[in-house]
C-alpha cells in the first residue's frame, strides 16, 4: 500500500470523460493510499461518510494541492475543511479493529463516533452537483482503535463473515 506522503503527482494518470469528469488512476491501478491517522467525532452520518480530523499540517498542504491538480473546474467543493477530511462509507469498505482482525459492523449513523482511525482512500473520479465540483473520496479501507468496537451488538457472527469478501488488512505504520 502507499502512504499519501508517497505519492508521486507524477504517475497519476486522469483518464476523461464525458462533460469535464474524469477517472483517476496511479501507475494504472485505482488511485489509493493511506491517509494520516485521525479522529472520527461524530461517527458515520446518514448520507454514509464521516469526518477524519487530520492534525497534520503537511497534509493539508499536500491534500490542497492534490484536490486543485486533479480537478482544477470552478466552482469547487473541497472535501477538506479546516483539518476534517469528508469520506464515504459504503457496504464494500474492509473494517479492521486495532489487532487487523476483519469486522463486519452494520454501516449506520454513529458508527465509529469517538474512535481514531486509519483510511486507505479511494479518489474514484470528480462529480458536479448543485453547481459544484467536487472529488469522490471513498474509503476501500479502516482501522479503528480503542477498546470499544463499534456497534458491537450489530456486528455480524463468524458463520455471517465467512460467506462476505475477505479483505487484506494492509496497513503501514505511518
């Protein structure tokens, strides 16, 4: 896996296409990487994404840069504000707790309220909506950690996983 500190601007590839969108590949695979470690207030929504606080400067810096690079239309919606990077969440994100063990939680409003958390993302394509650009920011990837799992009474039986995809828990210390 790639931390975002590794990513080279370089070797990403924006494929276009129809009306100014366009798809982002890094050295011909989905543009993914592990963003820095934050923490998640407020949980997932009901629009299925969630906030990561990310208290690293750099970073900001460095997101900045990437979201104007891959999509320069006017007018544009970051999903950065402040230090709090917007994320979706959907059924297909692998969920790892603290110890890399694969959990199945229910994807609903709340969850991973209070947690800290690593993501590996997603940046997918750009989108127009309410006269808006914007970057499709997904998370392919988390990790939580803390005692606590989320939804604990919601997560799935072992018998339940088995018939789900595997996922790889990949990962780096960062």
């Amino acid at each position: 896996m790639v931390l975002w500190s590794d990513v080279s601007k370089d070797v990403i590839d924006v494929v276009p296409g129809m009306k100014d969108k366009s798809k982002y590949l890094y050295d011909g695979k989905p543009l993914r990487f592990q963003i820095p470690r934050g923490a998640c207030t407020w949980g997932v929504s009901q629009y299925k994404s969630f906030n990561v606080d990310i208290k690293n400067p750099e970073f900001t810096v460095w997101w900045t840069e990437l979201e104007r690079r891959l999509c320069p239309q006017e007018p544009f919606k970051s999903n950065l504000s402040g230090n709090s990077l917007r994320i979706k969440i959907d059924e297909a994100t692998y969920i790892f707790d603290e110890n890399s063990k694969q959990v199945v939680p229910e994807v609903r409003e709340g969850l991973f309220r209070g947690q800290e958390l690593s993501c590996m993302i997603d940046i997918e394509s750009n989108y127009f909506f309410n006269n808006l650009w914007g970057l499709t920011i997904r998370a392919s990837q988390i990790r939580f950690y803390g005692t606590e799992q989320p939804s604990a009474v919601a997560m799935t039986t072992p018998a339940e996983v088995s018939v789900l995809a595997k996922g790889v828990c990949a990962f780096l210390d960062s």
